[in-house]
C-alpha cells in the first residue's frame, strides 16, 4: 500500500531523514516513535504528500506520490497534524462536511451517499450536540474527536496522525485511542507518530522507530527493552492486567 524506497530529505544541508526503506501494508496499524527531532513528523507529511521527497521514492497503491493531485490523495488518505487550531470561526458540522468535497465538485449539493456518511460520523463519533458548535470553543479533545470524525466521513483507507494525544486528558485520550481502535478494526491502515507509546503500543501491529533521521526499526511489533534504551535512553518493562497489554517508563 505505501512503499518507501531510499527516501532522504534535508532542510538546507542538514539531513533530517536519511536512507529509509520499508513497506507499510493494507491495516497495518504502525505506531512511529523517536526522540524529539528524529524526524517522524516531516516523515509523515512527506507520506501525506505535503512535503516532496527530497531523495528516493514513496509509492502509495504502486504510484509515486507526487504523481497524484491533491483531489486524488483525498479520496486514499487523511492527515491529522498535531496542531488543530483555527483562525476563523467554522461549524463543526461544516468540517465535517468538508470531508466529502473530494468525492464532488465545490459547486454540488451533497449527494445522499454523502449525507448517508456524514449521518454515519456523527453517530458513531456521538457529535450530534456539537454540530452547530463553532471549531474554536471546542475543547482540545472535542476537536480531535471532530477530525477524527472528518477522516472517517473521509472515507479513506489510510489515516496518519501525528502526536495526536498531545494535551488531552486521560478520559479524551482514552476515548480517542478506543476510536482508533475501532477504524482499525474496520480495515483501515493507521500510521501514528506519538511520544507517548506506552499508548499505542497495545494497539499496533508494527513499529517504526527512527533515530537521527536513520531507521534503527521497522517491523512487526516487538518489546525491546534494548530497542527502547536505544531510543529514549530510559528502560519500559511490560506487564499484562486483565488480558491487557501495558509498558511503562521503570522510574
């Protein structure tokens, strides 16, 4: 589904993503982690199409990226950065309807198709009271749950997300990682950049761990105690509770 091949890129004469390679397949749910400056965040605009490869190949379906127009990529990914402020005020329910303009010209009325989707989101994401809310008095969680809501009237197969439990607190965050969850469930592939992997961690399938703009992992999920030290220079340990499965930081 999305290939990357010798993919380089550099801000002047600085690399900030050197030589990377590997394949993320359809539902994977990739967790991507590193320390501050790695680069996990300029790699997933670069697979969002926002910024061009410098060096090497991203393939999304067997097509190079840049091939694709901005109208085409919409209708195969969603991106949520890890800033969702807004400057001007919009209706919730006109993001969301936002999400359904790839599918048609600016100028058309929604189809039903469109409003059976959009009827979908709101439902399953439970937005019907914030509908007529204006974006800019929504709490930080009631705004992720918005765009995570607007990815899936997207109608998408791939959602990137970059820190998005920047924040929020436990009970947004949790409700947030369960609507992860569920999208995964349902098929979609979800690449998420995030520090904090004691969360994601349960969730994935595989993993990307990138240091100084190398890849010092990728593949399937693993607890590397040594992997971890590598990266963050702090030691997890792992436990399991009520079949559940929890890292956290030995303090």
């Amino acid at each position: 589904m999305i290939e990357v091949a010798g993919l380089s890129y550099f801000a002047g004469a600085r690399p900030l993503l050197q030589e990377l390679d590997f394949t993320v397949n359809k539902n994977d749910f990739v967790l991507i982690f590193g320390q501050n400056g790695a680069g996990k965040s300029t790699l997933l605009k670069i697979l969002a199409g926002l910024v061009p490869a410098g060096k090497g190949e991203v393939s999304l379906n067997g097509r190079n990226i840049a091939g694709y127009s901005k109208k085409e990529l919409a209708t195969l990914l969603s991106y949520l950065p890890q800033s969702d402020e807004f400057g001007l005020p919009i209706l919730v329910k006109d993001i969301l309807l936002a999400g359904r303009y790839p599918y048609r010209s600016i100028f058309k009325k929604p189809s039903d198709r469109d409003r059976e989707i959009f009827s979908a989101g709101v439902e399953r994401f439970g937005l019907a009271d914030l509908l007529q809310r204006n974006m800019q008095t929504l709490s930080g969680g009631e705004r992720k749950k918005v765009l995570l809501a607007t990815a899936f009237i997207q109608d998408v197969p791939i959602i990137l997300l970059d820190e998005p439990v920047n924040f929020l607190d436990p009970g947004s965050t949790v409700q947030l990682i369960q609507m992860l969850k569920s999208l995964h469930q349902s098929g979609k592939t979800i690449l998420v950049v995030s520090h904090e992997i004691e969360h994601f961690f349960p969730c994935a399938n595989k993993m990307l761990a990138l240091k100084n703009g190398r890849l010092s992992y990728f593949g399937r999920k693993i607890f590397s105690p040594e992997l971890f030290q590598e990266i963050f220079q702090v030691d997890f340990q792992r436990t399991f509770f009520g079949g559940r499965e929890i890292i956290f930081v030995n303090e």
